[in-house]
C-alpha cells in the first residue's frame, strides 16, 4: 500500500567518494552515509584520509568501499573472479582502509564489478559474507535490492542496508540498466529529484521501458564521480526539504 505523502519520512542518501574527482567537499554535507575508495578502483592513501576527516568534520557516517583493483576501467568491469579471491580482495583493501585511516567503518558497499558480481553470484556472495562475518561482523553490508547476497548476509548474521540508485535507469527485471545502454545514467537534476521522492514515500521507481517497479530501499545513492552528482544531490535534498523527508544514516536490517 502506497505511504501518505503526509506520513513522516527518514532515509539514508549515501554517495561515493574518495576517488580523486575533487567534488567530495561539495557533496559530503549533503548526504548522510559516504562510500570511500580502499585504493582498489581508485583513491590513495592521502585520500582515504582527508575523507574519513571531512565525513567525520559534517557528521555522515563512513563506509569503506572496496573494489576490483582494475584503475584503468574505474573498477566497473566484472572481472573473473573465484570465491576465495573475491573474498581476499574485499579483506585485503578493509584491511589498508582501517590501518591506513585508524578508523572503525559503519559499513562495506562493494564498488562497480564486484558489486553486481558478489549481489548476484550466491558462492562469491557466501565467501565474502562469510570474510566479513569473521572480520566485521558488526559492519553493515550495503546490497543491491533483491539481490541473492542479502539472504547469505542475513544467514551470517550481518546487518543489511538495501540500496537503490537515484542516477541509474533500472530494467524491468529491476537490474541496473548497462552503461553501455542509451540512457542508462540520469543526469536531469529535477527529474531524479521527483524519482527519489518517490522511492521513499511509494517504494516505486520507473524502469526504462516506462514500466513501474516496487524497490524497496533503505539507502539512496548518487555517484560521486558524475559530473552532475553536486546539482543532482542539491535538488534531492530540495526535494525531501518540501516533501517532508528526513535524510539519515540507516541502521540496517538483521
């Protein structure tokens, strides 16, 4: 059933960051929760640093974001990767971000290729549920909504934040719709606005196809290294402000 637009409304809006585009001093103070680059698909040492700081200076909540080691294509190609691999990578960059930083992470979101592979690929999804729960086990997990890891996270006693994205077109399937395809990144900042309203007051999104999707979300994103990520995030939180949205980081489901 539809929420009454009047109903009270909190969700977390999260963003990527720390991957050297040089907009996180704009974007940071406007969303509750960022992602920051583990020097994996991009970041540095310097950079992780400067980050968790600015985070820490505007009160969002840290995640640690780490990704196929791929620079050259931003982290984003599904490279073929086996369990255990997939679940080194993942321990081996949370590993460098905590050191590097001296800072305890809310939570993991996995960047680009890993991401979609380990959310839809339930033996990566086991191993690297299985790493975390044996390393972080109080770190939230940031999945995809409806993905298959979401069972294996919860089966592992993690805490979940189910995630949506605002800059994306989705399929009717309720994938993101490929990069490669027309359309597939959003930059109309009054458009994606209305978009994000109406995930979090009706849990529904328009696919590409024009067809209407239920997604059930407890954190929105925006890439932060999309030229548009500062209008789009601007108008977002114009948009909650009117519509009586509360931005907030999210304490996860279990």
């Amino acid at each position: 059933m539809p929420i009454p637009n009047d109903s009270p409304q909190t969700i977390d809006l999260n963003c990527d960051v720390g991957e050297g585009t040089g907009q996180d001093a704009l974007l940071i103070p406007l969303v509750s929760s960022v992602n920051i680059a583990c020097g994996g698909h991009a970041g540095s040492h310097a950079l992780m640093r400067d980050t968790v700081a600015l985070a820490a200076h505007h009160g969002v909540a840290v995640g640690a974001h780490p990704g196929h080691r791929d620079r050259e294509h931003f982290g984003r190609r599904q490279l073929a990767v086996s369990p255990s691999e997939a679940a080194r990578v993942v321990v081996e960059q949370l590993d460098e971000f905590t050191q590097v930083t001296d800072t305890c992470f809310d939570h993991v979101k996995l960047h680009g290729g890993l991401y979609h592979q380990v959310a839809h690929d339930q033996r990566l999804a086991e191993a690297v549920c299985q790493a975390l729960a044996d390393h972080w086990p109080a770190a939230k997990l940031v999945l995809p909504v409806a993905s298959v890891a979401i069972e294996r996270a919860v089966a592992h006693g993690l805490i979940v934040t189910r995630e949506a994205f605002l800059d994306r077109a989705y399929t009717d399937e309720g994938g993101l719709l490929p990069r490669s395809e027309p359309g597939s990144v959003l930059c109309d900042a009054a458009a994606v606005a209305q978009r994000a309203v109406q995930l979090v007051q009706h849990g529904q999104v328009i696919a590409a196809s024009g067809q209407l999707l239920s997604l059930t979300s407890d954190t929105l994103c925006v890439h932060g290294d999309s030229p548009s990520a500062f209008q789009l995030l601007q108008q977002i939180r114009a948009a909650f402000t009117a519509a009586g949205i509360r931005v907030a980081r999210h304490s996860g489901i279990d």
